[in-house]
C-alpha cells in the first residue's frame, strides 16, 4: 500500500494531477484540482483502489480529507468516484460537523449525494467520527426543519437555507433564527 508520494506537480488535469517522483511519474486522482500549481514540490497522502475492472491512486492534500475519504467510502453506495466529487465541494471538518449535526441537507448539495445516499452517509459513519473534532445535537436539523415546515416553508426552501448553515454548537432557537434570515432573503 503507498502511504504518500512526495514529488513534483508535472501536470493538472480536472480530477487529477501527475506527480514526478524522480525517475517515475504518476497519475493521481484527487478532489480539488486548484490546491496545486505545476512544478510545485507537495506530499500527497494517498489511497490506493484496486477493484476488479480498476487500480488507481486517490490523493489528499492532509491526512484529515484521506481519512475523510476512507470513511465515505465505507458506506454502503459510496465509491471512490463518489467521495472524491463529494470531497471537492467541502472540507473534512465541515462534513464531518454535518454528519454530527445530522445535516442532511448540506450532505445533499455535495455532488454525487442524494437524500438516500446522504441518510445513509450519517446512519453508517454518526457515531464514528470520535476524534474528527465535529460536535452539535443531532436532533437539532430535525427539529428545525419540522418546525420550518410548519410555519409554511417549502421543503426545498428549507433544505437550501439549513444546508448553508454548518456551524457548531447552535442552539434550537440560533439555528432557527438564522434559518429564518435566510429564507427571508429569498
């Protein structure tokens, strides 16, 4: 298994880069193409997929968004294509907190993510995440959502609103509150 390559940035492409390590070169998938510049020396820490039909190499800018990458990819549905797309458009901390927080409509708004992939993503991996750092009630999307949904509140409308809001430690009445302002805005 290679842990890491530390090398030359040769080539970007827009899901992978190649990486000189010398004598060889090699081709590496990743999520976020604007992390690197040509002919710049990085570490990548990567994984390696081997699959039947396939073998190639993720890599990650941090071992954070490898480990990130590692538990996506151990739900049930979620493949590394998929995790990749999803990792472009966060960052570990952010979906681990919505994972915590039970947030499934920011899990929604990653590419690749749909509601059932998403509530399976916080069944398989809540609980898990012990040393991520991520915090908040789990309850607490729920809640506010039914209480949006109530008030007359489009379910889209409401998802959007509570799929921009991933902060820590909100009370009910804060989510709420900050729900509530930007549903206004529309």
């Amino acid at each position: 298994m290679i842990y890491s390559l530390k090398g030359r940035i040769v080539e970007i492409g827009l899901d992978k880069v190649a990486i000189d390590l010398g004598s060889i070169a090699y081709e590496v998938f990743i999520s976020r193409p604007s992390d690197f510049k040509l002919d710049e020396e990085t570490v990548l820490y990567t994984h390696e997929v081997m699959t039947q039909d396939d073998h190639y190499l993720c890599g990650f800018v941090s071992k954070l968004e490898k480990d990130a990458f590692a538990s996506l990819i151990q739900v049930k549905g979620i493949g590394p294509k998929t995790a990749l797309s999803a990792l472009s458009k966060t960052n570990p901390e952010d979906l681990f907190q919505a994972i915590s927080a039970n947030n499934v409509a920011y899990l929604k708004k990653l590419p690749g993510i749909g509601p059932k992939a998403a509530a399976q993503i916080i069944l398989d991996l809540k609980g898990h995440l012990v040393n991520t750092g991520a915090k908040g009630n789990p309850e607490i999307y729920d809640e506010v959502k039914g209480a949006l949904k109530s008030l007359g509140f489009k379910i889209k409308d409401i998802d959007d609103a509570l799929a921009s809001i991933n902060t820590p430690d909100l009370s009910n009445e804060e989510l709420l509150r900050e729900a509530l302002r930007k549903l206004r805005k529309k």
